[in-house]
C-alpha cells in the first residue's frame, strides 16, 4: 500500500470525504506516510478555481469551460500536490480526480468520455490511480443526504435529478472501461461498514 495513488469516486453525497479521512487514520496506524488532499483543489491555485467553478452565481457557465477549468485545477494539483509526494514515497489518497470529469462533464454535460479524458489525461501526464474506490449510492438517497446536513450547497448539488441520474450513469460506464482499477463499495450501509469494506477492499487488492 505504501507509495500508492488510491482515489475516492461517488456521486453527491456518498460520503467519500468522510470515509477517506477514516482510511487516512488507518494508513497512518500503519505508520504509512500519507497524505490526504482533494479535488478541484488541494492546494491555493486549485482551490481558487474550485470558487469559481462551484459557486452558485455562475448558473452561465459553458460545459466546456467547466470541463477546462477542472482540468485545469488537477494539473496544478498534479504539479505541486501528487506527483512530488508519490516520489518522496509517499501514499496519495484523493477525494475525487479524474473519473469525475468522465462522468460529470463527459456525461453529465454530454461532452464525451473520449474527449474529456484526452483533455485531462495531458493535464496529468497519463498518469492514472493505483487504485479507485466507488461509493456507491443512487443519485436520489446521495442528494437528500446533501439537502438534510449541514454543508454549503454548491452550483453542482442544485442541478437537476436528471442531470445526476446520467452522472450515476456515467460512472457505471467508466467502472466497465476501467474494472481492475474502479472497485464499487456499497455506500448505503452505515457509514462504519462502509469504512470496513473500504479497508478490506484495498488489503485484498495490494495483496493481489
């Protein structure tokens, strides 16, 4: 496990920030040196364009510059975040990164799978995780989930069920394209029993 790219995939409201953060203390009591970052973000560039891309003015923003954007923002976090800490040795887990952008802006925003990864596979040198891990939870349960607590509401929680029906779709999709990288983890148990399959799921993969 040490030295590895693991990343945190699921739609709005999984629970994948919070089930990350669980398996960053247990990578760490494991005396695994690890860090523990997200996306778009992680670092003051990246996290400046999250603003914009997140905020709830911008109801004009045009697909392909939402697509830019985000692109933007992960090879800023690939530059100064990722790959200086995989070559320190280090182990990288990342709450969100490129099968996003697949599924929200090449699904969700009918821009392509194709297109949207040559896009962001220049942004990250084509290099992909060691491992994903799918939360998941039907588009309906993760949205109430984000309506009933109490984090800020972004641009992207206030799109349409249908729009997060095809994101859930477009995850699927990608999962098939990718099915030795991409595991799925059940994301309606409680949040405990996820926590335990995620840790079961990553020693079984690293043992394989």
């Amino acid at each position: 496990m040490k030295n590895s790219f693991i990343t945190f995939e699921g739609p709005e409201g999984s629970g994948k920030t919070s089930i990350l953060k669980a398996v960053e203390v247990y990578f760490k009591g494991l005396n695994i040196d690890t860090i523990a970052t997200r996306e778009p973000g992680g670092i003051k560039i990246s996290e400046q364009i999250r603003q914009v891309i997140l905020d709830v003015e911008n109801k004009q923003m045009d697909a392909k510059t939402e697509a830019l954007l985000y692109a933007a923002a992960r090879r800023q976090h690939m530059a100064e975040v990722i790959l200086p800490a995989l070559e320190k040795g280090q182990t990288v887990l990342c709450d969100r990164f490129i099968d996003s952008s697949l599924a929200y802006q090449g699904v969700g925003r009918n821009l392509g799978i194709d297109e949207v990864l040559a896009l962001n596979q220049f942004a990250i040198d084509y290099k992909l995780p060691d491992l994903t891990l799918f939360i998941d939870v039907p588009p309906e349960i993760g949205l109430k989930r984000v309506f009933s607590n109490d984090r800020a509401v972004d641009r992207l929680d206030l799109e349409s069920l249908a729009f997060h029906q095809r994101v859930y779709e477009g995850y699927m999709e990608i999962i098939q394209r990718y099915p030795n990288r991409i595991k799925i983890i059940d994301g309606t148990q409680e949040i405990e029993a996820v926590v335990k399959q995620v840790v079961e799921c990553i020693e079984s993969f690293f043992k394989e």
